[in-house]
C-alpha cells in the first residue's frame, strides 16, 4: 500500500506521480497518445472551430470572450453578440486552443515541464498569471464549471474521431481513446485543484 498524505498532493510533482498512478498513466499511454498525433493533427482545425461554435451558443460562455485576452493587442469586441468565429479575438483564442491539442499528442509526458505546461493551463483560467510572457490587466478568469464541461466536449469529439477513423485498428483505437481519456482526466484535476485552494483559502481566512 502507497503512503500518500493529503498534505503532499500540494506539492505538484507529487500530486502527478499519485494521478498518473491511481489512473494508471503509462508510458504506453504515452506512446498511443504520439502515435495518434497522425490523426488527430489534421482534424484540428475543424476540432477548434466546433469548439467555439459550442463556446459562442451560450451567454454565459461567450462573454468570457469581451474583454481584451491576454497577450491579444488588437480590436476588441463591445459585446458578446459581435463575436464570431472570424472576430480576430477568437482568432487569436483559436489559435491557442489548436496549439494545445497539437500539445496533448505531442508533449514528452516523462518530463515534468510537460505537466508543469498542464499545470499552468488550469492556472491561467483562475485570472492568475499562469505564463509570463501572457499577462491582461483586469486578469481573465473562467470558472470552474466552464473549464471542466469545455473538457469533456474536447474529450468527446476527439474520441469519437478516433472510433470513426477509417485507418486505424481496433487495438490503437482501444488504445488511444483510453489514453485521450486518462490525460483529460489529470488536465481536470489540474484545473480544479486551483479553484479549491481558492475556495479553501476563502473559507479559512478571518
């Protein structure tokens, strides 16, 4: 039996070693993951562009969008209903996403910067500085229950992408659905344990 403290799951490189084994994140996971990238490269555009369709049918989403995002310098939009998929804020939006899921395939799962990278995606959502070089003042922040549905429509269209993939095996698709489905689940956990420390920080002080 593994000893895990609840106070050592603060500490990132722990919190990782215990998800990764609990769900059992493997190296062959890994490998499925860079083996579909093949695959899931090409559809990325059409994967991004669904998403913020989903994204700009709902108020409550949408207007994540208004304000000016950060490390964006160009026009921004007055209101929700100007946004579109061709407003160069979602472009710009677009262009983030895509470069996360081509991420998702490609990432080095054996390095800790890869999880720090997965680590600071979740950040960024609170309105924290999540990376340097990506800054906005009023910082940007998404909550919670936005972030963690968004990954399960991902998850969702990514897998029924690979099911439906006409060139590959049933043992790769077997294998890669369950690996697309294990790292979405971690990703949620770096997200979500974000906003706790937030919500216990809150319950805690004076």
């Amino acid at each position: 039996m593994q000893h895990i403290t609840e106070e050592s799951l603060n500490d990132l490189p722990t919190r990782i070693q215990y998800l990764r084994d609990f769900i059992e994140f493997t190296p062959e996971d890994a490998a499925a993951l860079h083996a579909a990238a093949p695959v899931i490269g090409p559809l990325v555009p059409a994967v991004v562009d669904t998403v913020y369709i989903k994204l700009l049918s709902f108020d409550i989403t949408a207007k994540s969008f208004v304000p000016r995002q950060t490390g964006y310098e160009g026009a921004t939009p007055t209101q929700a209903s100007d946004l579109a998929l061709d407003h160069p804020q979602i472009k710009f939006r677009k262009d983030f996403l895509a470069g996360y899921l081509v991420k998702l395939v490609t990432l080095d799962y054996s390095k800790q910067s890869s999880w720090e990278y997965l680590n600071k995606v979740g950040l960024m959502h609170t309105g924290q500085a999540g990376f340097v070089h990506r800054k906005t003042k009023p910082p940007l922040r998404v909550e919670y229950i936005h972030c963690s549905i968004l990954l399960g429509y991902v998850q969702d269209i990514i897998i029924n992408a690979v099911i439906t993939h006409p060139d590959l095996d049933i043992t790769t698709k077997n294998a890669v659905m369950r690996a697309v489905n294990k790292v979405i689940w971690i990703q949620n956990d770096l997200f979500a344990r974000h906003y706790i420390a937030e919500t216990e920080a809150l319950a805690s002080a004076p």
